[in-house]
C-alpha cells in the first residue's frame, strides 16, 4: 500500500452524509478525531459519559466550524445496560454508520469493576466496545464501505492473552492490565474482519494507535490514586516528550478514512519507535495475529456480555 508520507486532515475527502460515532468524543484523540469529521462535513455522534462535557465539545467545535453536524448520546463503556440504551437511541436517529470509532478507554487504573463486575480496564476498553460494535452492526452493514476503528496502543505488545484472569484481583497488576486491554482490542479488530471476509460483508475493520500523544489518558490511574507526584512527572513528560493530540488522532482518522487503507490494517505513526510522526501501516505482536487466542477471546466476549454478532 503506498502511503502519503505527510497525510494530514488535509488529505481526508469531503465527508457530507456521512454519520460517525465516536466514543470518548469530548476530550483528546476523540475530541480532535471528532473536529476532523465534523469539519468535514460527516454528522457526529459524541458518545460520552457526560453529557455537559460533550456540550463543551461541541461549543468548540462549531467555534471553528459553525455549521457542524452534531449530537450527544451518552454512553458509559462501563455498563452494558447504558451500551443497549446508546445504541438504542443511535438506531432511533440513524438508520445506517459510516464510521465508528471504538476510542474511549482507561489506562493504568487501580484496580476496579465495571456495573457488570468486569475488571475495568479490560471491561471498558473491550468488552464496552466488543458490545457496542455488535449492537451497531445493522446500521453498519446499511452503510457501503463502512468502517470499524478499533484504538490499540504499542502496549499491546506487554500484554497476555490471559483474559479469563482478568479479573483476578490479587495478581492484578494495573499496567500488564492495560496491555492485556489493548492486546485484545487488536485480537477483536483482526478477528472481526476475518468473520466480516468470511460472510462476505464489505464493513472493513481496521485498527490504530495515536503514539505517544499528549492527552489526560495518561494521568487518569495517578488521579484515582490520588498520587499528585505521579501526575506532576506524567504531566511534565508529556510536555517534553509527547506529541499533540491532534497528531496523535491522524492515523486514527486515517484507518478511518484513507483510500488503499485494506481491512485488518494497523496504522500508527511513522516515525521512530512509533511514538510521534505521520500515519503508516505498522506491525504487531506475533500473540495480536494468533487466530485462536482472537477465537477465545471472541466466545470469552460473547459469554460476558451476551452479545452476538449476527454476521452470516
């Protein structure tokens, strides 16, 4: 796939009458992956747990973008029954989904369960969207060409396919938490478009990770700790290290919507160690590719949330 090495917002096509939801919309990657559409005509759909927040969202938005075509639906990943009640309200405004984009998620986090008694990093960052995807599926399949962006992390690569431990308190360790979270992101957006090929659906899913990109993600477990030095050394490394947000969003907003992008594909920056720079398709870890740990956490997935993926 030849890439542009130098893609930005842009090179992204004119977006009118497309319907996108985003999860996690009011701040950071989702925030910026939401302005992107937004000013390029798609309607948005800013799934959030907060609402006034998602109101501040969009004041700024159409602060740039005046005419900007979007709504709120709350959504809390933490709870199933808010999933069903999202995806409910979307069904009733939107007939068909052009693009969604499994953003929102928690990293390092002390340990925690979800309203369903799921560990919370793996609960939220996969389960939450694992069933939010299945229960969107009817209006992605009336959309042409629609797409699944599923956002991982170069953490992946840390993390076990242990996933029916995960709710193992007394070896919970909050990082190798968040890398088993993101290895299973990967292990679902693979597996996905290896059922959507074999039932011929031509909804593409495709993955992306921002880098290292400065956004409050990464103070979230220090704040629940209540630990202000690990803030203050995550908030200073951001400054000196990390790129913006609106950079880490591109190859997010490229798996999104960049021609020659093929399902199964994995975008992140280009640059070294991909920490910063521009949209490429990059590698995983060889455990992200096993198709019977993807099958596992595929039936592990549907035995939790009780969600089935009515495909072929």
């Amino acid at each position: 796939m030849s890439e542009n090495k130098r893609w930005t917002v842009d090179n992204m096509p004119d977006l009118a009458g497309k319907v996108a939801v985003v999860t996690g919309a009011n701040s950071g990657l989702g925030y910026e992956v939401t302005r992107a559409l937004a000013g390029k005509g798609a309607t948005v759909v800013l799934a959030v747990r907060d609402p006034n927040k998602g109101a501040s969202a969009v004041e700024k938005v159409r602060a740039d973008f005046p005419d900007a075509a979007l709504s709120i639906i709350r959504l809390d990943l933490a709870e199933l029954a808010s999933v069903c009640a999202f995806s409910e309200a979307f069904g009733r405004q939107h007939a068909a989904l052009d693009i969604l984009v499994n953003n929102a998620g928690l990293m390092a986090t002390p340990f925690g369960l979800t309203a369903d008694g799921f560990e919370m990093q793996f609960g939220v960052n996969h389960l939450g969207h694992f069933a939010l995807t299945g229960m969107l599926l009817p209006q992605l399949r009336r959309s042409i060409g629609s797409r699944v962006v599923t956002v991982s992390s170069g953490m992946h690569r840390f993390g076990k396919a242990d996933f029916d431990r995960a709710n193992d308190r007394s070896s919970y360790r909050r990082w190798e938490a968040y890398g088993r979270s993101k290895l299973a992101n990967l292990l679902f957006a693979y597996e996905l478009q290896r059922r959507f090929d074999a039932c011929r659906i031509d909804t593409m899913s495709v993955a992306a990770h921002p880098g290292y990109a400065a956004t409050n993600l990464q103070s979230t477990g220090a704040q629940m700790d209540g630990s202000r030095v690990l803030k203050t050394v995550l908030s200073l490394s951001n400054r000196l290290f990390a790129q913006s947000a609106t950079m880490g969003a591109l190859p997010i907003l490229y798996a999104a919507m960049a021609s020659g992008v093929a399902g199964g594909g994995y975008f992140g920056p280009g640059g070294p160690f991909e920490a910063r720079g521009y949209p490429h398709r990059v590698g995983s870890s060889r455990m992200s590719r096993d198709q019977q740990a993807a099958a596992q956490l595929w039936a592990l997935s549907v035995q939790m949330t009780g969600i089935t993926y009515a495909l072929c």
